[in-house]
C-alpha cells in the first residue's frame, strides 16, 4: 500500500481490533433481492439437501446402499387434521423425521465432498512455528471438520466459535497437513477444485502490516521508538533496545496481530482470498540491512496452513525490494528507488530475480500449489521513475526464469501478477501477448489523487448513501477494469480500501500531520459515526466493490494506536467495518450497484484468451516483444550520472549458496508418513544465488541514484551503453 502518491498522478484510478465477531453482527440482512422467495427457495431448502442423492461418481458404494436404506424408512403420512398438533405422538415422530434430515445432511457432505479425496492429500500434523499441535487439536470429540457453529480449538488450547452463515466448512486434519477439501462459501470451488477466472470471483482482503510493518498499520510499535519512519529505522531503534528484547520484540507482533480467529472471521464474512505481503527478509538480509532475518517465515507457513483449513485461496506478494522498488515506506525503507533505478540499479535487481526465484520454487511443489495460485512478484514498483521499458524487460527475465522452474501452461506453477506501476491499467494493453498467465494488478486509491475530497458520504441511506462516492467509484474504476481483462488479461485490484480522503493516523507517514489533524479528527474515531455515516461507507464499499469485480481490500486489520488505544485509521479496517457496521457482511451484495447508480460499463464476457490462462499458446511471446524487451539486463537506466558508460555499472556475482526456505516442521510420526517438501520444485535449477565480488566496491545499495560510477569494470562483462537522458514515458490517463 502507498503512503503517498506523486502529484503527477492525479487521476484517482491511476493513483490509484482484537473483539470476536458476534453472531449478530456478521449474520446482517442481504440486499432485497436474496431475500425474494423463489420457486427454489420460499419455504423449504434445495430439495437436493433433505434427501441422499445417489447420483454422484464420487459417492462410495457403501454410501449408495446407506442411501438406499435410509430412503426405505417409513415416512409420516401427510397431515389432514389440525388437531393432530396436539398430539403427542406426532411431536415424536416430527423429532425423529428431524434427526434423519440432519444426518442426511451431514452425512452427505462427509461421504461425499470430505472422504473421496483423502486418499489424495498427504498426512501430517502441526503448522506452528513450533512444531505444537495444530487445527482442532484439542476438540472432545477428535473432530476434523466442521461449519457454521462449531467450536475451534486453537493451538494454545484457546476456543472460538466459527461463525460462517455461507455453507463453508474447514478441514484440518492431524494426520494429514496438506489436506485441500476445505470450502470456504458455497459460491468459490474447494481447494481440491480448480479456480476459473472470468467465472469465479476473487472478494479478496489484504492481511497488511503483518510481516511489512507500515506506521499506520500498527502505529503503537513507531509511537514507542519515536523517530522511527520505516521498518529501516524501526528495526534499527528496536534493536538498540535490549532492555526490552531488542529486535525479537517483531516476533511477539508476528505471533499475535493475526491470529487464527481472523482468518476464520475473514472466510465467515464472504470473503475467499487473502493478499499476503511478505518482505525479502524472510529468506535473508545482508550485513549492511537492520531487518530481522528469516523469523517470519514460520509465522508465514502459519498464515498459509491457516488459509489451507478454512479453504481460503492466497495471493503471496513480495512487497519489498531491495534498494526499495518505489521510495515508500512499505517497501522496507522511506527514500529514493535503487531497483532497475540508479548505479545500484541492477544489483539490486539481481538480488530480487533470486528471491522470487526462491520462492517461486517453494509455492510450486505440490503441497502448495492449491493454497497459492498468483504470486505478485513485485508490489508498485514505481514506473515513472524506473522505466516502463526498464521494468518490461525485467517481468519478461522474471517470467521466463519462473516457467522454466514451473513449466508451462495451466496447472504449472503460480499465476505472475504484475502490477501497473501508478500507470493506469490501459497502460498495459497488449503486454507480452503470448506470456504464461499473467495478471495485471492495480490499486485505485482516492485518498492519494491529490484533491481536498471533502464532499460530504453522510446524505441518506440505500441508494441516496454515500453522496458522489458511490458513482465516482463506479465511473473512474468499473469501465477501465471491463476494458483491460480484454486489452490485457485477467486484471484485479490488489488494493483498495473505503479511504476516500487522506484522514488516518500515519496514514501518509509518520510527521505528517496532515492526515491526522483537526480537519480529520471526526475519520480518527469511528464512535462518533451515525447510521448516516455507515451507510455512506457501505454504499462506497459496494459500488468499489462492483466497479473492481476481483478484489483485495487494504487492509484487513488496523492496530490500535498506544495514545488512544484506538483504531485511529478505521476507514482502511475490513474487520472493524465488520464489527461497527459499515462494511457489507456478503460481498454479493456488491452486485449491481453500479447499475443501481445509473453507471454501466461494456461488461467483460468472461473469456480471456487461451494463452492467457494458460491455454493454447502459453509462453509462445510474439516476436516483436522479445526483440524489444528480450536483452537483460536493460541496456539503460535512469538515476545515473550523465554520460555514464552500463559496462561500469556494478553488478554480482553468482556463486553464493542459494538460501532455501524450509517446510513446516511436523511430528516425528507425521514426517515418517508424508512428503512435505524441501522447498525446492525443480532439481534442474542448481544456479547459486548473487553476492559481492570480492575486491570490488559498491555504493551503499539503498541510496545509490547520481552517486559517482565506479572508475573500472568490477566485474568485468557488463553491458556498454552512454546514458544520455532517463526513458521517456508515455503516460495514458
């Protein structure tokens, strides 16, 4: 997520809480028309639920023939006489009538949804950091699975309630770790079931601030260490601080601000995908960064194992760098572009090529596939600054560096997202046609298109809420989203939040009181909104919602700020909208509203084109792209010195191990009978992983743009190209 955006990119579609969830408040009236009676559904459920339906090619024999008996039970003749309800054998035999449906109910769903695929999922055990156990460990009844209204027990023997009014069911079973029968809702396909974009939906929610801590995320952790801007500087105070644990207090944080309650509450309110950034230090740092190395990734398999049991499919994005990819706080430090941008440029580069290359390798062996379908591979890198040129030739490297460990078509590796670089989707028509799966991500945001937003969101209720917000929505964002998923290809919002205007504590960054002070003091504190207000919000969250189709709200959760013990950001938390009332409780509702408002768009069909989904065609990139963008490293870059000669340019070099990441850890007695991986897919790629040259001296990589080039060759081979001015950009609005 941006914490600013520049003045150049006005156009708003270019720049784009800890209280358990009560029953009462996810379980919120729908829109009128799911409340309509149909032929289907007035009165009675689908008849397809009362009764066993032999039809299925994945229902045991021995299912069938309980079937076949159940159906031969007696059943109570039809009542003619009123007077019968005064009966008490008629109360006994409506009981007994009762318990049959419900098992015929139950039974089904385990017979036929859960047992046909165990055979195919491995066995196993925990997922915690730890090696403890994990699941319903503790369950009475040595329970497996569950829905609506069963009882969760955690790891560390706490209990919730899942709460999930959708016809999802989790699955975690003790002996078999990888097990993908889970369901989240019963609009989105099992994890054992294929995902068909341009027909399933993605209504998605970023867990933000948790492995990349941003300030107004978790803004208690910066209030502590004042003078603290970016995780650089965070870590770099915290770790001074040993009196109080030093840098091992970012554990503690791992641990606790997403827990397994959060991702069940984020499958029981509709939603069916998770955006999980994480940063390149969960595979390493080098000497010369201040970030905690590697503690992360237990935390991040948890995370992962969690989506897994509650059937919630998961968009990994490495949202840092190094060198930082945009200047912005979130990309691990606040400053100046040292990715494919300046003397440090391709270094820089180089290193982040082979962390997504590490972890295209570990989300690609087969215990991972179903939990993780898109990898985003870089977030928002800044294309104004960087080269669209520049960054083009650097995602075909990065695409066919990832095919060649996956191979090639559906069914071969992650999905690549990219993201649009601030440039607008239409920017992007016609990239790499022939490329493998590929799918453009873009964050429309109004809170950075640098007006005053001050129009008023509390104007009255059901169409009349949400004053211009609703249809502003609808027009900047719905027809541009219809036109790329043709021009382009599968095309999603990876991030948009209801932050219409710029009010949030930190929300632009530490010290710039702009975004928290009097003028936004009413956004800091969602107590004092009315129905008004909330209504304001629900109606902008559900015309944003339609516009972008598939989508990841930012974010999830807000932590509570240390001065208010509040959540002073509150238009960005999903969970708190959930919990105070202004964000819809079923996604679906979103459907329509655009309409609603008077704003139509030409409709995207749903068909893409076959190579883009990994079709016919797939990876067979048209000629002209490859001799436009097939030559990396980019044989210019900006940020250098004018007159600089590319061969001077630094670079590494490969033959460093290669720093894998590990599988989760599991009982003994489970490890004896599953596979769970080594974090390595293609045995064929033995490369080693990019270090400094030994002699050779570079320039701080992290703040390298116009610094003096090196006077020789270290090492020697590099490309030889004059910068004479940056890349000329041709912005489309």
């Amino acid at each position: 997520m941006s914490s600013t955006r520049p003045d150049s990119f006005a156009d708003p579609f270019v720049t784009a809480p800890n209280t358990p969830l009560h029953q009462d408040q996810v379980l919120g009236p729908p829109r009128a028309s799911y409340l309509s009676p149909t032929p289907e559904t007035a009165d009675t459920p689908r008849g397809s639920y009362l009764s066993p339906d032999n039809s299925s090619p994945l229902l045991p024999e021995e299912q069938k023939r309980e079937n076949d008996a159940y159906a031969e039970i007696p059943q109570a003749s039809p009542l003619k006489k009123r007077s019968i309800f005064g009966r008490p054998l008629f109360w006994l035999i409506a009981l007994i009538v009762l318990a049959i449906v419900v098992l015929a109910v139950v039974l089904p769903v385990y017979f036929v949804v859960i047992k046909p695929h165990q055979n195919n999922a491995s066995g196993g055990g925990s997922n915690s950091p730890t090696g403890s156990g994990t699941g319903n460990p503790g369950s009475p009844t040595g329970a497996t699975t569950g829905g609506n209204g069963s009882v969760i027990v955690t790891s560390d023997g706490t209990t919730f309630t899942y709460i999930n009014p959708f016809g999802g069911f989790w699955v975690s079973d003790p002996n078999e770790p990888f097990n993908n029968n889970a369901q989240v809702n019963s609009w989105t396909p099992p994890l054992n079931t294929s995902w068909t974009w341009g027909k399933d939906k993605v209504n998605g929610v970023n867990l933000g601030g948790l492995f990349v801590l941003e300030p107004f995320i978790s803004p208690a952790l910066y209030q502590k260490y004042p003078g603290a801007v970016d995780e650089w500087t965070l870590s770099t105070l915290m770790a001074a601080d040993t009196a109080n644990g030093g840098l091992d207090q970012l554990e503690e944080h791992y641990k606790t601000f997403i827990t397994e309650q959060d991702i069940a509450e984020i499958a029981g309110a509709g939603l069916n995908w998770i955006r999980l950034p994480i940063p390149f230090w969960a595979i390493e740092k080098w000497d010369f960064e201040p970030f905690l190395e590697k503690v992360c990734w237990p935390y991040i398999l948890r995370v992962l194992q969690w989506a897994r049991k509650y059937g919630l499919r998961v968009n990994l994005d490495l949202h840092t760098i190094p060198g930082s990819q945009n200047g912005y706080n979130h990309s691990g430090k606040l400053g100046s572009v040292n990715f494919l941008n300046g003397v440090m440029g391709i270094a820089n580069a180089e290193r982040a090529l082979n962390y997504i290359r590490i972890i295209t390798e570990f989300i690609s062996e087969p215990e991972w596939t179903a939990v993780v379908p898109v990898f985003s591979i870089v977030n928002e890198a800044l294309v104004s600054t960087i080269g669209k040129d520049q960054i083009t030739t650097f995602y075909l490297q990065a695409h066919d560096m990832i095919r060649n460990i996956t191979g090639y078509g559906e069914g071969h590796g992650p999905y690549i997202a990219i993201h649009d670089g601030f440039l607008g989707v239409s920017n992007w028509a016609g990239f790499l046609q022939g490329s493998d799966r590929i799918i453009l991500d873009t964050h429309p945001y109004f809170a950075f298109d640098g007006q005053p937003n001050d129009s008023p969101i509390a104007t009255g209720s059901g169409i009349n809420a949400g004053g211009i917000w609703p249809a502003q929505a609808c027009n900047a964002w719905g027809p541009g989203i219809n036109t790329s998923q043709t021009a382009f290809g599968i095309t999603f919002a990876g991030e948009f939040s209801n932050g219409y205007n710029q009010c949030g504590l930190y929300l632009t960054g530490v010290g710039n009181e702009a975004s928290y002070g009097d003028s936004c003091a009413f956004f800091l504190d969602a107590s004092q909104w009315n129905t008004t207000v909330k209504a304001g919000l629900e109606e902008f969250a559900l015309a944003s919602m339609d516009a972008l189709q598939n989508y990841f709200f930012w974010t999830w959760k807000i932590g509570n700020s240390s001065t208010t013990n509040t959540v002073q950001s509150p238009l960005w938390s999903y969970q708190l909208g959930l919990q105070l009332g202004w964000m819809p409780t079923d996604p679906r509702n979103a459907v329509g509203t655009c309409d609603s408002l008077g704003v139509s768009a030409n409709a995207f069909d749903g068909t893409y084109q076959g190579y883009q989904t990994g079709g016919p065609g797939a990876g067979t990139i048209v000629a002209a792209s490859i001799s436009s963008y097939g030559q990396y490293p980019p044989s210019t870059l900006s940020g250098l010195p004018e007159g600089a000669v590319m061969s001077l340019v630094p670079t590494y070099t490969s033959t460093s191990a290669i720093p894998t990441l590990p599988p989760p850890t599991f009982s003994a007695s489970t490890t004896h009978s599953i596979s769970v991986g080594d974090g390595w897919f293609d045995l064929a790629d033995t490369g080693l992983a990019p270090t400094e040259v030994q002699g050779c001296t570079y320039p701080n990589a992290w703040s390298a743009v116009g610094v003096a080039m090196p006077t020789a060759p270290c090492p020697a081979g590099a490309i030889a190209a004059v910068i004479t001015s940056p890349p000329t950009l041709s912005i489309v609005r």
